[in-house]
C-alpha cells in the first residue's frame, strides 16, 4: 500500500545527501577527533565542518556550538548545566506549562532532587506565553528561563525575543527548546537575546542520535558529565562523528532551501487546515491560527480519541500523530492540551499532522478524504453495538 | 472474506501461532494486543497477558510475521467488568469465573466492537483453544477444540450469531501442543514454553488478598454451622471461602466436612460431608444459547460446571432468560461459575449459576 507520512513533527526522512556524507564519513574517516595524528585530524576536521555550519544555520559562532545526542540531551544541558553553574547566587527556574517532557519532567526532577525553585507559568488558550506574565514569575533569584521557540503539538510560535529580552534586562540566563523551528524558521541569535538554545538533527532530514547545543559566549554553564573533555569540557565522550557530518550537511541544507520550503508547506498546511474544517463537522483547530509552525496542523476531533484516530488512519496508509510522538501509547489527554484549557474529552481526540518536504497537495487531499471516512465511523461507532 | 482480520496477541505462542495461521493462509492481518492493567503495575501482576511485558512480547511476534500492531487500551473495561466483578462476587459468597467476563466483556464486546465499527475490521481471531465452523444452514457453531486436552470451550459459550458470525479460533484446529510447536519454530515465533498457568491472570499470587484489600467488609468473622445450625467453629471472613472447598473445621470428629454454603447476609458458612450434599437443582440466570434460542422449553443435555470439568447429564427447563439445570445425581456447584451445556463436542450454550434463593 502506498504511504502517506504526515508526521515530520516527530522525525523526518534522512535527506539523501545527508546519508552519503555520513555513509562517506564512516568509510572514509575512522580516526578519533582527539588524536593528534593525521586520522584523528581528519577526524576533527569534518567534526568543525559541521560545527561551522551549524554556526553559520543561527547566525553563531562555531565556538558555540555543542554537540550533543539529540534535542533531549541538549535540553537536559541547558537546565542542568546553567542551574548547576550558579547554583550559590541564584536557584530559581521559571519555564512555561507547555514545554516538551524535556524540559517539563527535567524541570521537576531538579526542583525534587536539586531544590531548585521551579515556576511554571501558564499559556493562553492558542498556547502563547504572555511575557508579561514571565516577567511575573521571574525574581531576584531566579537563575534560569526556559520557554520553547514554537511548541511540538500544537505549533504555536511563542514571543521568545521578547521573553529573552527580559531575562537579559535581569541577568537570568533565558534557554529555548528550538528542537521544532531550526531548519524551518528564521532563529538567529543576533537578533534573539538567547544563551541556550537546543537543536535536534533528526527534526530537519538529518539522522537521529544527534543534536546540539547553542551557548552563547560567556553563558555559565556546568558540565552534566565527565570525562574526557570534549566539546571544552561542556560534553565529554567521544563524537559521533558520522552523525555530527549528517547533521551538519542537514543544517547547510535545510538552510538553502527555508526560503522556499517553509512558505510552500505553509500553503500545503493551511488547504489542510482549510479542508479539514469544511469536511469534518465540529473539528477544532489547536494553536495559534497563524503565528504556528509552517508545517503543523494540530486538532481534537470531538466524538473520537486519538489512539483510534492514528490506528485507523494508518490502516488507510496515512501516517500521523495524536500528540506528541514520544507519549504514545497513553491514553491521557496531554499536558500541552489540558494547558490550552480544553475539556479532557474533546482533548483524548488529538490529532497532529505534519507535512514535510515529500508532501504534495494530492496527499494531503487524500488525506483529508481518508480522515472525514473515519471521523464518521468512529463517531457512529460510539453508538452501535457490534 | 477479503477484509481484514484483527487478532488479539497475548504474547504468548498460542495466540501468535493463531496469528502465524491466518498470515500464512493469506490473510490480511492486523495484531492488536489490549493493555488491560494501567502502565507501570507489572511488578504486581507478573503473570498478566496485560501488562507491558506481554505487549513487548506481542509486539516482537507480530514484527516476527511482518503484520501490522497495534496496542490499544482496555484497562478501564477489564477493571470495571472483570476485576471488580471478581472482587463483588467472591466478597458476596459466589465463585467468579474471570476468563468468562474477560471473553463476555472484554475480548468479544469492546475489542470486537472497536475491530468492527473503529477500524473497519471484517473479523476477530484470538488464541483460544476452541472450534468455531459454519453449518450448512449457514449459522455458525462452537466446538470443543480438536485437542481435547487444551480445550476452551468452556469459557466461551456465552458467544452467539452475531459475535460467531465475526470470530475465528484458528489454533482449535491443531491436534496436539507438538503442531503449536513446530508451527511457532517454522515463523521464528519465541517458543520458550512460558509457565503454563491455572492461577488468576491479573492476581499475583493469593486472590484472596486482593479481594481482602478491596472488600474489607467480607473479611468478618462468623459462624461455621452443619445443616441443622449446630455451630461447630468460626471462618475469617466468606470473602476468602469457596463452596466446594475442604473445610478446616471437623478435624476433631474426623469427618471431612466440605463448604456447602456461604450466605452473606448473616455471615454464616454452612459445612458438611459429601453425604449431606443433596442439591439435584440449580437456578441458572443470563442463559444464552449459541444458536440465539434454546434447543426446547426442555432438554437434555451434558453439562460442565467448571473449567475442565466433567460432564454431567442433566436437563434444562427454560424459564425466560432464566433455566433450572436438574442434574441426574447430587452435585456442589459454587454459586458464579458457569455452567454450559454440550451436545457431544459442541457448546450450546450456557448460564451462570445462581445463589440459592434461602
């Protein structure tokens, strides 16, 4: 059967080219990047390619490049390091209801084990963070600020220049979860007042496994692990080099194509958007309507639940998500809906869709024809028995 | 028959060897297996189809046959209509059976429901030891499995028309464990013969703890009476006793007494020996009949009265929905267990046995 994948939220395809240069890279290129010797050096070589890329992708020095394992690791950094580094002036955190579980439960876990002060500060109900409200919760001891760029369930793209701003006036440290919006929108830290950002390779044709993360010259941050030393001590163990070059060359060219990319997704989201409200009676748009994702089309499709909404999409050969693909397999509505204010019920049907790069209008029309089929027998299916 | 055929895989071989059967006669097949307890409750419940472990083990199955899985979560109906059911009736003296609320409520009503009307399903297999064929006329029937020896039937009398009409028990067919073997071997299926278990699935070790736990108030101590209200000792509690079962008390007179009775209402237990069994009767409530009605107002039949047990001839007189079941020789049957009717080695259908009315 052909397939549909509409789920670019959760991962995306390895861009062809991505694989070759790390195909070449595991052929080509075996030495540690910590050797001196010619190997090691070619090592170290490709390693700064891919940093150098990444740097140029954010408008950042490649000194501030950190490589890490991914979106999640790079988040754990930014909190556990910056929290842990100035630990003796400052203990507070402040982030917001809707961030990804990365931040979220990483967050509460350093507020259990390591008495940080933790604040979470709630969203509107399209999921924007009101900087003022942030402002609110920050005092003189709060040492750490959280918010994400644009949230991984329901696309809404949060204020962080304006949050940033704030935190710079205070002197405390502001970290964004970037995971969603590097290769799709604009992030450039001349323009943001950002210290940590996390990027994660495998959101933009690159592998998964790897990430990074963005700290600003002069930000305080401790290391989460030691060992070796890599990355100036701030990431020790050695690279992954091969997925470091894929995520490199994913960078350079998710960077050459934003420009036509996101505004021809944008146009494939919003006939989704469109068609999906004109066919499916009662179905309610999650999100901000127009400061979202280019590529997001979140909904709750009241009379349905996700899990039913996915698999019977599936078996139609349309892949998607009823959330956030990492809680999977619960039945409970999701912390970022609930946060929206939405009634538990109308919240257990979730239904994310993300188009991609591959996606073309006849997917998504088909799409929609195969969801309005099965929003209708799962609604009658609430009231006949077998 | 082209549409889709949905199998509930436990994770253990019976049911991926039933998934196995169906892919291989060419079948479209989806593996759905149901989270019956909540996520994070395995260390109480090793043994459960239901738990995470049994579902990685599923999974693993159906990547092994290349078919398409899904877990999907029925924790809310199995805890209502199996667990709770389970608890209610030992805490007011009846002997529940938990594989027939799971098939009745659980297997073949919401997952056959959601199979059919969620996602389009044409049909529903499970791993039970059974015979399900179609008759001439058309209209399907229930059999014994061809091993006698793995047998399920029992459990499954409650089924009728409509739900026969959409299940299949593909491994009923296999004459003997050696042929689930070798079918498991030949689809690289784990064939680790995992314990073969007669305990409670969802109960860890005792169910009288968990019905302790739950039912606090059928832990009362009362009397132990014979027949003629002599009291002759004091019980902990009926929540924790079984009619049929041996007594403790009596040892002194060295007669062994057995549970006659548990009447809830005044606490009391009635003991006696396997002389003072008298009871030829039994009232049998929500009776159902594999071809939708019974065969006569009055029938004779061979009746089960529990999982694996003998078959007693008896006849049936129906009373509506209801039936008294008049046995050819005293016998004690706990009150909540099932009792199906065969003809030979197919089920015709079956009730619950009721308390006795004072």
């Amino acid at each position: 059967m052909d397939r549909v994948y509409l789920d670019h939220a959760a991962t995306t395809p390895v861009d062809p080219e991505v694989a070759e240069a790390m195909s070449r890279v595991l052929h080509d290129t075996h030495g540690n990047p910590s050797s001196i010797y010619a190997e090691g050096r070619a090592a170290r070589a490709a390693v700064d390619r891919a940093r150098d890329e990444v740097a140029a992708a954010i408008e950042a020095e490649p000194s501030e490049i950190v490589f890490t394992s991914g979106g999640t690791e790079a988040d754990n950094l930014a909190l556990r390091g910056a929290l842990k580094a100035r630990r003796d002036e400052r203990d507070g955190l402040v982030t917001t209801a809707i961030e990804h579980h990365a931040v979220i439960d990483t967050a509460r876990d350093l507020e259990r084990y390591a008495h940080v002060r933790l604040t979470v500060v709630g969203v509107d109900r399209q999921g924007v963070v009101d900087p003022a409200a942030m402002r609110e919760a920050i005092d003189e001891r709060t040492s750490l600020v959280s918010v994400m760029h644009a949230n991984n369930e329901i696309g809404t793209i949060e204020p962080i220049a304006e949050i940033g701003g704030i935190c710079r006036d205070l002197g405390v440290t502001f970290h964004s979860d970037a995971v969603q919006t590097v290769g799709a929108l604009e992030v450039d830290v001349r323009k943001i007042p950002i210290d940590l950002l996390s990027i994660n390779a495998h959101k933009f044709y690159g592998p998964k496994g790897v990430g990074a993360l963005y700290v600003r010259r002069g930000t305080r941050l401790a290391t989460m692990q030691t060992g070796g030393g890599q990355e100036k001590g701030r990431r020790t163990g050695t690279e992954n080099v091969a997925g470091i070059v894929g995520l490199g060359v994913a960078m350079r060219i998710a960077r050459e194509r934003r420009a036509t990319e996101s505004p021809r997704q944008a146009r494939l989201r919003d006939r989704l958007i469109s068609r999906v409200r004109t066919r499916v009676p009662d179905v309610v748009l999650n999100g901000h309507p127009t400061d979202r994702l280019p590529n997001n089309a979140s909904f709750c499709v009241p009379g349905t639940d996700g899990e039913s909404l996915i698999v019977a999409l599936d078996l139609e050969g349309f892949a998607v998500s009823s959330g956030s693909a990492c809680t999977s397999g619960e039945t409970e509505p999701s912390h970022v809906l609930l946060a929206l204010g939405l009634d538990r019920e109308v919240a257990k049907g979730s239904l994310r869709v993300t188009v991609g790069r591959s996606t073309t209008e006849a997917d998504v029309d088909a799409f929609v024809r195969a969801l309005e089929h099965i929003v209708a027998r799962l609604r009658n299916a609430a009231a006949v028995a077998v | 028959m082209n549409g889709r055929i949905f199998v509930a895989m436990s994770g253990g071989v019976d049911s991926s060897v039933a998934a196995a059967i169906l892919a291989e006669r060419g079948e479209s097949v989806v593996g759905v297996w149901m989270r019956l307890v909540p996520t994070g409750s395995n260390a109480d419940a090793p043994r459960c189809c239901g738990t995470d472990e049994a579902g990685e083990d599923a999974r693993r199955a159906a990547a092994a046959l290349g078919i398409p899985f899904y877990a999907l979560d029925y924790a809310e109906v199995f805890g209502e209509q199996v667990v709770d059911r389970f608890v209610n009736a030992y805490a007011g003296g009846e002997t529940p059976n938990p594989c027939v609320s799971c098939n009745q409520h659980v297997k073949f009503d919401a997952l056959l429901h959601d199979v059919v009307r969620k996602f389009g399903g044409d049909r529903l297999a499970t791993g039970h030891y059974a015979r399900a064929t179609t008759g001439s006329d058309g209209r399907r029937h229930l059999l014994r499995a061809r091993d006698a020896a793995k047998d399920q039937s029992y459990a499954l009398y409650m089924l009728g028309q409509r739900e026969l009409g959409r299940i299949e028990f593909p491994i009923g067919e296999l004459r003997d464990k050696s042929e689930t073997r070798e079918i498991a071997s030949r689809f690289g299926l784990p064939t680790a013969a995992k314990a073969e278990s007669m305990d409670i699935c969802f109960v860890p070790s005792d169910y009288r703890e968990l019905v302790r736990v739950r039912a606090p108030e059928a832990f009362v101590s009362g009397p132990v009476e014979r027949t003629d209200g002599t009291v002759v000792g004091a019980h902990a509690g009926i929540g924790g006793l079984t009619v049929g079962q041996r007594s403790g008390v009596g040892v002194a007179t060295g007669e062994r007494l057995y549970v006659l009775r548990l009447e809830p209402d005044r606490g009391a237990v009635v003991v006696g020996t396997k002389d003072e069994i008298a009871t030829t009767h039994y009232r049998l409530t929500d009776v159902r009949f594999v071809a939708g009605e019974a065969p006569s107002a009055e029938f004779a039949t061979n009746v089960v009265l529990r999982y694996r047990g003998i078959p007693l001839a008896a006849t049936v007189t129906m009373r509506g929905n209801e039936a008294r079941l008049n046995l050819g020789a005293p016998a004690l049957v706990a009150p909540g267990q099932a009792a199906v009717f065969y003809a030979g080695d197919e089920v015709v259908g079956g009730g619950v046995v009721a308390r006795p009315a004072g």
